[in-house]
C-alpha cells in the first residue's frame, strides 16, 4: 500500500523553501559591505523568486495526478526532507544574520543550500511524471548549479 503525497501541499512547501531562499539572499545583500556581492545576492534573490513561480505553476498542473510510477516508494519522506531543509535555512538566516557574519560564512552557507536544493530538486524530478514539467526542473537545477558557481567565484575572489 503506497503513501499518498498531498501534491497541493508538497508543492507549497517547495514554494516556501524558493521564498526561504529568496529572503536568505535579500538579507545578505543588505549586510554585504561591497557591491559586487550586493548585485549578487539581488540577482540570486530574484531566480529564487522565479523559481517559486515555477513551482507554483508545476504544482497546479499536478494537482489531481499521480506521481510518476514507483515514486510512491519515495513519496513519505519528500516533505520530511524539505521540512528539514526549511528547518536549516531558518536557522542559518537566524546564525547568519544575528550579527556581524564573515562574509565567507555567508557565501558558504548559501552554497551549502544551493548543494541540497539541487540534490533535492533532482529527486523530486524522478517522481514527476510530465516531461514539460521535468525539464522546468532540470532548467532550475542548472540555475542552481549557476548559483554556485557565481557564490563559488566570489568566495575564491576574496573580495
């Protein structure tokens, strides 16, 4: 016997993880002492914003369907897992931002988030069965994978 997945609200708990995700960046521009990490952290800020749009849009084309076959296996332990990620994410906006932050700190901690979003993301692709729908995912994974790379050039720039 399979778990049933409330779709509606797996795909509003993504959607909070993207706005999770989008403040974590628009405090970071706001502490950021230089500019280049500013424009950063404002264009990341916005893709995260864009992204919960995504899913909000993947979330209503699911409403009603069932999840790509031998997905029910994985199913119970999704919102788990982006509960826990949710979770991690408020406490290092809370660590982060409770003070002065290395910028270093915050660099690292957005790669660590973008490292297990992707990770994330690429599970929940599997268990979608649209294609239209998969590649909207694989589109945000390579955003995110963008992400790091960008944070990834300003941690090794040093400035």
């Amino acid at each position: 016997m399979g778990v049933e997945l409330d779709i509606h609200d797996f795909f509003q708990l993504i959607r909070r993880l993207e706005k999770k995700a989008s403040l974590f960046y628009r405090r970071a521009s706001d502490m950021s002492p230089d500019q280049v990490c500013r424009d950063l952290f404002d264009d990341l800020a916005k893709m995260e914003s864009d992204h919960e749009q995504v899913f909000e849009g993947i979330g209503h084309h699911m409403a009603g369907r069932r999840l790509a076959r031998g997905a029910d296996r994985y199913a119970k332990h999704w919102p788990a897992i982006a509960g826990r990620m949710l979770s991690d994410l408020d406490a290092s906006l809370a660590r982060k931002f409770s003070g002065r932050r290395a910028r270093e700190d915050i660099l690292r901690a957005a790669m660590d988030f973008e490292k297990e979003t992707i990770v994330f993301f690429s599970g929940l692709k599997e268990m979608i069965p649209f294609k239209p729908d998969k590649q909207e995912i694989d589109r945000v994974i390579r955003e995110e994978v963008g992400h790091i790379i960008s944070l990834g050039g300003q941690l090794a720039s040093g400035r």
